[in-house]
C-alpha cells in the first residue's frame, strides 16, 4: 500500500483520483471462526428469547427484556455480518438514518393512537 | 476531439446490444441520460397540458353557480386526476428531467451511476402514467381525490380507486429506483476537486430531494398496498366494520405526502438559487445558509405530517406539537428567501426570461408561505381547511413557486439542452402572461375559502355570493392556457432555427457551460478539475483589489469549444484515455422489462393471468439486462 | 487462513469521489429505504394488536416452538452467507459454491416452513380477510416472504454466474451485496418474530 501513497504526490489531482481504489484493497475481515462465534451468540440469545417467553414469572419484564435482546441481535448481525464495524462509515450513516428515521416516525403514529397506553 | 466508442463485443444474437444513436429506436435503447432527461421534460410537458385541461373544465364547471356542464361523478374523477397528473406526472418528472439532464453535467461527470436503470426509471413511469390514464377507458379514473381518503377509497365499488392505487405503485417504484441512482451519483462521480461545499445549488438540492424520495415512497407504497388488498381481496385494513380504522392510510398518506410537497419544490429552489446569480452577477448570497436550510427542510419536513390532519381529532397534544413543528419550518425557507434577496441586492440585474420567472417564484411563493403560516396556526386551520383558502395556498406554492420556477429552468436551459435560444421579447411576454393569468386565479380563491367555499364541490348555489371572484378565477385560467399555448408555440418555433447557440450565452458560473450547446454524449473531452465553487466563473473572471469583476484573459469568457474550454490542457492528461472515451452502450432491456408493470396493473384491476405474465417479462427484462455484454 | 486478522483482497471497482464502490453504496441506501416499508408494515400490525373483533386471535393458533425453528434457520442462513462471502474473499470458489448452496436451502427452508405454517392456520379458520389480525399478520410477513423468495433467486443466480466464471476473488463485489439484502433480510425477520410471535396478543379488543 505504501508504493501507492508515495506515488500519489507526484500525482495531479486527476491521476490520484483515478488511483484511488480502482484496484482493490486489503482491509481487515472477521474469520470464519469468528462469524461461526457469531452465530452461536445469535443461537442462545433466541433461545433465550424463547425461554423468556415461556417463563411466567419473567412476564412483566417480557417487553423490556425481548426489545433488548432482540436489539441485541440486530446489532450483531448489522456490525458482523454485515460488516458495519469494518466498513467505511458512510455505510453506516445512511443506514442509521433508514433505521432512525423509520422508529421515530412510526412511534409517533403509534403514541396519536395511543397504542402504547393500552 | 476524443474518440468516442462502444465496445465491439456486441453478443449473440439475443444478447446482441443496439448500438444505433440515431433514429426512433436509438431513444427506445437511449441510456444517455441527455436523452432521458429529454424524455421527462417532453413526457412531463404532454401531461401537463392534460392536467391542465382538466383544470380548464373545472374552473367552466365552477365559473357560474349550479351548473352541470360535467356531471359530478366526471367531475370528482376530473379533479382526482388534476391532482394526480400535476403532482405525480407532471412536477415530479419535470423535476426529474432538470435532474436527469444536468446533475451529471454539473459535478463534471460523463454520465450517473447506473445509466440502464435511469432508462428504466423514465419507462417505469411513463407506462405507469398510461396505465393510470387508461382508467378512463376502463370503468372510469380515479375519483377518489388525489390523496384518497379511506374508506371512500376502500369501500366504494368500481375499479377507479384500483387503479390509483396499483398506478401511484408503479410511479412510485420509478422514483424510488431514481433516487438511489441520482443520490450515489451526486456522492459518488464527482470530477476531482468538487468536494460537497463546492457543488452547485442545484445539486445539493437535489441530494436532499433524492433522500426524501428513497424515505418517503416505501411509506405510501405500503399504504396503497394496504389500500389495494382492502379493495381487491376483501382485507380489513381501513375497516371500521372490523375494527380498522380510516385514519392509519392518512397518517400513511401525509408521511409522504408532506416529504413530497417538499420534493415538489426544492428542485424549483435549486433552479431559483442557479439563476439569480448568474443574471444578477453576483455569487449567491450565504451559499452555505442556502445548502443548510434546504437540508433542514428535509429534515423537519419529516416532522409536520400531521398539519393536514388537525380537523381528524388526533387531540390537542398532538396538534399542538405539528403546529409548532410546522412554524419552524418556516424559518430555514426563509433563510432561503432572505438569501436569494441578498443575492439580488446591489447586483448588476438583466431581467431575462429566466430572471423574471425566478423574481415571480420568489413573491409567489412568498405568498404561499403565508398562507401556509397561518395553516399552522391550528385554531385557524379549523376555519381553513377543507376551504378554497387551502387551494389558494397550495396553488400559490406549487404553480406560483414550482412552475414558475421549472419554467426558469426551461427558460436558462433551453439553449444548452436545443442548441437554440427562446426568444427574449416574447419570453418576457410570456412570463406576463402567466403571471397574471396565475395571480387572477388563485388570489381569488384566498377570498372565496375564507368565506366559505368548500373544497371538491361539484356546484355551489347562488346564494352563497362565490360567482364573482369564481367567475373571475376561470377567467385568470383561461389566460395561462394562453400562456402555455404561447409557449408551447414560441418552443417549436425554436426548432426551426439553426443550432446556433454558443456554450455560454448567459454568462454563467457552472460546468454545464464550459460545454457545447447542445453537449456531446460523452459530455466533456476531458474530466474538469475544480478548483472552487463556481469554478467556471473563476476561471473568467478574477476581482482586483478594489472588488471589481475582470475578464482573466484566455479564461474561456469568449471560447466556445465543443468540447469544453480545457483546451490548453496538454497530451499527458489525455493519456488517462489513451483509448477514447467509453461511453455506455444503449440497451432494450430497460424498456422491455418496464413492460411487466402495466401487464401486473391490469392483472390486479381485472383478472389474476397478467399478473403472471408481467411478472414474468420484468424477471425476463432483468436477466436479460444483467446477462448482457459489458459496454464499459 | 487461521490467523485472527484476515487480510483479504476486496472487490475492484471503478473509481469514485468516496472510494466507495457504487452498487455498495446504492445498496446501503436501498436497505435504509426499506426499512420505512416494513417500519409502515409492522407498525400497522402493532396498531392493530389486540383490535380483532372475532377470532382466531394469535394465541389460538401460534406455535412458538415451531416458529422459533424458523428463526434459527433464518438465522444459520445469514451465517452461511457470510462464510459463502469469506470464502471467494480467500479466493475459494468451490466453498463458496457450497455456503451459498447451502443459504438457498436454508432460505427455501424458511420459506416451505411458512407456506405450512399459514396452511395450518388456514385451517383452523385464520385466512387473509378472516379479522384484523390475519390482514396484518398475512400482509406483514408475506412481504418479508417475498423479499426471502428474491433473495434465493438471487443466491441460484450467484451460483450460476459462479459457474459461469463471472465471480472471481477480483470479482466479488455481487456476492456481497446479495449478502447484504439477505441480512437485512434476516434482520426484518428478528424484528418481526419478536414483535409478532413473543409478545403476546390476548383477545379481542383490550
């Protein structure tokens, strides 16, 4: 990579604009023991999701505790497998932005209606 | 003069890629986006002047009290299209060929970033707006108003509202597509050097319309999927019968349907902000300001849905809450207003076509945001709405402000997209024209809503004392149909005249110019690299100390170049080419797999096989396109 | 191959303002843009919790073990995916073959667990237009279904283009994005199971 970057001075602006990734570069991945890691996490925290579902003295923290793993979940997925934490953070800006923007908005609908308080 | 070449791997003989740039077939294949932003404009235009008929017989129908020249069931499916045909098929595409045309040309790239898409967005939409219009031979058009309230949308019998419905999806998935293109297009192929904060107006703009578009569509696409299941298969969505309830579609509607007002007018914006500086010789006032505000009214134009909602019952919290909301979004646009003001001031002003219709957007839909204000004020609302004060409103902004503003661009432009000037004199005479034809026919309808006309009525009886200013609004109508009979005139007399026109006949501040009239395909010999903001106008001219405006000499200021104004650049920047440009090649495919949907939209009005069979050509269509050889 | 830190070639792409290549870029801003569809389509079911006038009502007729299945399969789909992905990334063609294979049929596993499961409903009395609940509930994870549905034409059309030489380690850059839609795909699914299937619906309107 450093080849490149001495290169680039000597470079008009066309030319290094042009340089800059037109081949491909290395960037640092998960393995695929980790993602297997991954997706065992993903495996017990369903499981638990199940497992909460069923216990009936938990039923008053249900909510709380399914909206946190399934966040949990999301996360991992997002970050991992979709390779969020790796990636250029554009990415991840538009997408917050989808996701952000999708929750507040359609919570608001649902507190005109009164969703929530019943 | 670089060569320009398509590959010579031209396929098999399926596969075979068109490669004719001439003739009708070569703007079936076109994937130049010149061309598909032609195509809009022409497109946009024929609407427009049925959407404006369609306004002609309203305002005969409404010119005298209790008349029935049109019945009041054509009357409700007249006044449905209006609203659809000027928003959908009109303001949006006209928008989108402004974007198609110059977006590309403006950041200093050859074309956007998925030129086969862009085709089949312009396909997508235009089948879509036939599919809609053929309601009217098929059982009858929508009638439902443009925004379709449930449940008279759901629980009324006939097909009309079906094909609303399965219509606006089909434009919508254009649009959609569209916006992703554009948006990675505008972050993505700028010429080197054109960071963000050197990006013209027009295109940040643009940016912001692009997000607005991807957010808000998939929001009323599910409303209107909600709407066709309710109407086609029996579903209980907006059902009170079944415990649904009418006022979820209007949440869903007004979700996009505020996001939209705002697609509708930023591109106008955009154009005002282009062509103020250019004919007041001065940069724009607080570019910045103007950048942030238009970002801001994206923004909170998320956030002010419900305004059109204040008379359902949601209940004071929540009405307060979008009252508030929608007065603050007054502020950045009158940021914007202050800035175009400031940009005026003290400039060396040439009251061109152009330049008149940007001053009429500006004191129009001044006008309009007036009388959008005191909407927010929700006591007052409950007076307003549903009253022709509303329609005033929404006149003044999207013809006082939207149209007038496309017709600045249509005015600057011209000459760079044709090749040939509109003529100055009856440019002006024109802008007169609808001017006052516009004014006559709104002005009046502040009056008329205050004192009482409701909106969507057939007839009103004598009585109420409404004929005069209604008499006189038909009046103001029938003079901007002259206006755009004059135009239309004035813009194919064009043609019969040379292609003459310089690349820079207004001396103008933006890349588009350093190039011919009408462009190449591949747009620039070379890839400009920018320097600043308003790059080509540096390039010009330089300010000497004292702050006056010099000609640099050689700066290109009196150089037309076909090719563009680079010319002194040397062979070693044209080794980044050494083999000619390479230009996307034109494909049928968009085209063919735009087929499916009408074939989809009929299968869902009348009976399940087309369903089938255009599903199956649009899959055909997208197999066929990706499988085809690489032009690049 | 065993190392923590992987180093692996990525995809060339033509060169752009952000360096970020288009298709990925367009991709992103798709999966946002999708996610105020379901956000509208999960928000209408949600609305409408607990407003059936008449039955079946979701517990009468939802069998969480079964679904919870379904999850997990979804969920090891996503995990093959992105091994189908490491593995062209290390420039093993067979393996990826053999990962993607392997995401088709977990999806289509999916996807056959959810045309029995809404047959089963059907005859217990639960079809489209049957109350509230069904119209949000057949609606809501039908779309998610189609979006699965594309998602495995997409995973068979990778296959074939693996056959026909077009993926390369150079050239990977569709594998990723297929990736990226399948995901997103499988994190719709998370949102729903647990709005949907977990937190639990009694009858009638509460």
């Amino acid at each position: 990579m450093s080849d490149v970057e001495t290169h680039e001075t000597d470079l008009t602006g066309q030319e290094a604009y042009a340089a800059r990734t037109r081949r491909g570069r290395t960037v640092r991945h998960p393995s695929p023991k980790e993602y297997i890691r991954i997706a065992i996490v993903l495996g017990v925290v369903t499981a638990a999701e199940v497992a909460i579902y069923y216990i009936e003295s938990l039923r008053s923290l249900l909510i709380p505790m399914l909206f946190v793993l399934a966040t949990i979940k999301f996360s991992l997925v997002v970050l991992w497998f979709m390779h969020l934490r790796f990636d250029s953070k554009t990415y991840a800006r538009f997408f917050l932005l989808g996701v952000s923007g999708a929750v507040t908005l359609y919570v608001i609908v649902l507190l005109t209606f009164g969703a929530f308080s019943r | 003069m670089a060569s320009v070449s398509v590959p010579g791997e031209r396929g098999r003989w399926l596969t075979r890629r068109p490669a004719s740039t001439t003739g009708f077939w070569s703007w079936i294949t076109t994937v130049d986006h010149k061309r598909i932003g032609i195509l809009y404009g022409v497109t946009a235009f024929a609407f427009f002047l049925i959407g404006g008929s369609e306004a002609l017989f309203i305002r005969l129908q409404l010119a005298r009290p209790d008349q029935n020249l049109i019945s009041a069931e054509t009357y409700n499916e007249f006044f449905t299209m209006h609203g659809v045909t000027m928003i959908f098929l009109v303001v949006m595409p006209l928008s989108s060929a402004f974007f198609n045309y110059l977006i590309p040309l403006q950041i200093g790239a050859r074309d956007v970033a998925f030129p086969r898409l862009n085709a089949y967005s312009y396909w997508v939409f235009l089948f879509g707006g036939l599919f809609i219009y053929s309601s009217f031979a098929l059982g009858g058009a929508p009638n439902g108003g443009w925004f379709g309230y449930a449940p008279l949308s759901t629980a009324e019998a006939g097909n009309n509202m079906l094909f609303y419905a399965t219509g606006l999806i089909i434009v919508g998935v254009a649009s959609t597509v569209s916006a992703i293109n554009l948006a990675v297009t505008i972050i993505n192929m700028r010429a080197p050097g054109m960071t963000m904060f050197r990006m013209p107006v027009f295109i940040w703009m643009g940016l912001v319309v692009q997000f607005l578009l991807a957010f808000s569509l998939p929001i009323i696409t599910v409303g209107l999927f909600e709407m066709l299941f309710d109407k086609r298969f029996g579903t209980h969505f907006f059902d009170p019968a079944a415990g649904g309830d009418p006022v979820l579609w209007q949440h869903l509607f007004w979700l996009f349907g505020h996001p939209e007002v705002y697609i509708l007018i930023l591109p106008a914006m955009g154009i005002v902000s282009e062509v103020l500086p250019v004919f007041a010789r001065k940069p724009l006032f607080g570019y910045q300001f103007v950048v942030f505000s238009g970002i801001a009214i994206g923004f909170i134009g998320f956030g002010v849905w419900a305004h059109h909602m204040f008379a359902v019952g949601l209940g004071p919290v929540a009405n307060t809450a979008f009252g508030i909301s929608t007065m603050i979004i007054a502020v950045p646009t009158g940021v914007k207003i202050f800035n175009w003001l400031g940009t005026l001031w003290k400039g060396d002003i040439r009251f061109t076509p152009p330049m008149l219709f940007s001053i009429g957007f500006i004191a129009q839909f001044i006008v309009g945001g007036l009388s959008g204000v005191t909407h927010a004020v929700v006591p007052a609302d409950y007076q307003q709405t549903d009253t022709y004060y509303i329609v005033a409103h929404f006149h003044y902004v999207l013809v006082g402000g939207a149209i007038f503003g496309l017709f600045a661009g249509i005015y600057y432009w011209w000459p760079k997209i044709f090749g040939r000037m509109l003529p100055d004199r009856w440019g002006k005479v024109n802008f007169w024209i609808l001017a006052i034809g516009f004014n006559l026919t709104f002005a009046p309808m502040h009056v008329l809503g205050l004192q009482g006309m409701p909106r969507r009525i057939h007839s009103y009886p004598e009585s109420l004392g409404l004929t005069f200013w209604n008499t006189a609004a038909t009046l103001g109508a029938f003079i901007i149909a002259l206006g755009v009979l004059q135009f239309l005139i004035m813009a194919i007399s064009s043609f019969m005249r040379p292609k003459d026109a310089p690349a820079d006949p207004w001396d103008a501040r933006t890349l588009e110019w350093t190039t011919g009239s009408p462009p190449p395909p591949h747009n620039f010999d070379e890839i400009p690299e920018v320097h600043a903001l308003d790059d080509f106008w540096h390039r010009k001219y330089a300010e000497t100390k004292t702050g006056r405006v010099v000609p640099v000499p050689a700066g290109g200021a009196d150089q037309a170049v076909p090719g563009g104004v680079h010319a002194t650049r040397g062979e070693r920047e044209m080794e980044h080419e050494p083999h000619g440009i390479h230009m996307p090649g034109p494909s049928y495919w968009p085209f063919v797999s735009a087929l499916g949907f009408p074939l989809i939209g009929y299968g869902v009005v009348f009976s399940p096989w087309p369903i089938v069979a255009g599903a199956a050509i649009v899959l055909i269509g997208l197999y066929g396109w990706a499988l085809e050889p690489s032009a690049e | 191959m065993a190392a923590l830190d992987q180093h692996i070639f990525e995809s060339e792409h033509e060169a752009t303002s952000t360096g970020l290549p288009n298709t990925k870029l367009a991709m992103w801003i798709f999966l946002a843009s999708d996610c105020l569809l379901f956000g509208a389509l999960i928000s209408t079911y949600v609305l409408y919790r607990g407003a059936s006038i008449k039955g079946p009502y979701p517990s009468d007729v939802f069998d969480i073990p079964y679904t919870s299945v379904s999850s997990f399969v979804l969920l090891a789909s996503s995990l093959t995916m992105v091994l189908a992905l490491a593995a062209i990334q290390r420039g093993d063609q067979g393996q990826m073959r053999v990962w993607l294979l392997a995401t088709a049929l977990l999806g289509a596993t999916f996807v056959g667990g959810q045309v029995y499961e809404f047959t089963t409903f059907a005859d217990e009395g639960l079809t489209l237009t049957t109350n509230l609940f069904s119209t949000t509930f057949y609606v809501l994870t039908g779309f998610h279904g189609t979006h699965v549905a594309i998602g495995i034409l997409m995973l068979l059309s990778l296959l074939v283009m693996s056959f026909t030489g077009k993926i390369t380690q150079q050239n990977s850059l569709s594998v990723e994005l297929v990736g990226l839609y399948w995901h997103f795909v499988d994190i719709v699914w998370i949102v729903i199971f647990t709005i949907v299937y977990l937190i639990p619906t009694g009858p009638g309107p509460t």
